[in-house]
C-alpha cells in the first residue's frame, strides 16, 4: 500500500506540473486560456483524469509495467499563439520536457546521495525518476492527440495533417485501443526509451 501511496503522490505532483508548463508556455505565446480556466495551478482537483491520473497508473503499478498517464488537457486557443502550428508544437513539448528535467533532477539526487539514507525517501525518489520518464517518453509518441503527434503535426504535410485531425477526435480511446492490441510492443518500446534516457543520464554524470 505504501508503494501504491507514493505512485499515486509522484504521478499526480509530475501530472502537475507537466500541465503547468503546458500552460504557462502557451501564455507566454499569447494565450491565456489556460490561465483564466484556472489551470495554472497546483490544486490537483484542477487536473484530474480518474482513470489516467489515478486508475491507469495503479493498474501499471501493480502489473509492474512501466507506470505512465496524464490529465484532462489544458485548454489552447492555437489561433492565439505566436508561431502558429510550431507555437503548438513547442507548447506541446513543453509538458514532457518538463517531465524529462524533473527525471534528472531526481537521478542527480538519487545518483550523488544514493538510495539508502531512508526508505520511503529512496522508494520517492526512485519513482520520480521512474515515473517522470514514462510520462515523457508516453506523451512524446507521435500518436493524437499525445504531445509528440503536435510535434509530427508541424513537420506534416497537409494530407497527413488532415488525417490526423479526423483522429483525434476519438482521443485517447485510439491510444488505448493501441496499447490493448500491441501491447507487448508498447511496453518494449516503453522500456527500451527509459533504459536508453537513464543509460544517457549515467554518461552524463560519468557514471
């Protein structure tokens, strides 16, 4: 249950502040939709998906697959933002990079103090570390309406943008439809991008 309990604390603080940035970059490009539908703010109550932010990463927790999920999105006003389809696009990227720098702050620590001077503090940390990279790594595949497909999007042509609009109407159904159909692929790619960050975050520290 404690393991759970703090599954549940770092992917709702993670969850957080992935939307946060998500706002607060389209602010700084010139829409404050986000802002006055109360979204820059830590009240978790503001972002909460029942099922991505709290079921999906139970179920994970206790399948031991890697532990992923998301929020109900922060509402953008593309037509508002400087840069038209790149502002989105860096918008976008703006959520799982936050993800990824929350990561490495959390691996420095776990890196330069250990996981041994208290339990429950390396069990916080450990998941920070873990949990932070399944959310970036999640959120960047290029599928609608994940981030990374915002992404795609500015780099596609206009046949392969029209097609994705009619996607992304049906949301995270198709992502989830994905998942229960290739699973095992999922979960190896899942795997195989967080092994490759934490093997980039270990070069980087001379590890």
């Amino acid at each position: 249950m404690i393991f759970i309990g703090v599954v549940l604390i770092v992917v709702l603080f993670s969850m957080i502040c992935h939307e946060i940035m998500h706002g607060l970059t389209a602010y700084w490009l010139g829409d404050d939709t986000a802002k006055v539908n109360g979204r820059l703010s830590f009240n978790p109550l503001k972002h909460l998906d029942w099922f991505m932010s709290i079921l999906l990463p139970i179920m994970l927790a206790i399948t031991g697959g890697p532990i992923f999920g998301g929020a109900k999105p922060v509402p953008i006003d593309g037509r508002r933002l400087k840069w038209g389809e790149w502002g989105f696009a860096i918008v976008a990227v703006a959520g799982p990079l936050t993800n990824l720098v929350l990561a490495f702050i959390s691996f420095l620590i776990w890196h330069f103090f250990g996981v041994g001077w208290s339990e429950l503090g390396s069990l916080i940390i450990v998941q920070m570390v873990l949990v932070n990279l399944g959310f970036a790594v999640f959120n960047m595949l290029p599928i609608p309406p994940l981030d990374g497909s915002r992404v795609f999007y500015a780099l596609a042509p206009d046949a392969v943008r029209g097609w994705m609009a009619r996607i992304e109407q049906f949301g995270i159904i198709l992502v989830f439809g994905l998942i229960l159909i290739f699973g095992s692929v999922f979960s190896q790619v899942m795997v195989g991008a967080i092994s490759g960050i934490l093997g980039f975050f270990q070069w980087i520290v001379g590890a």
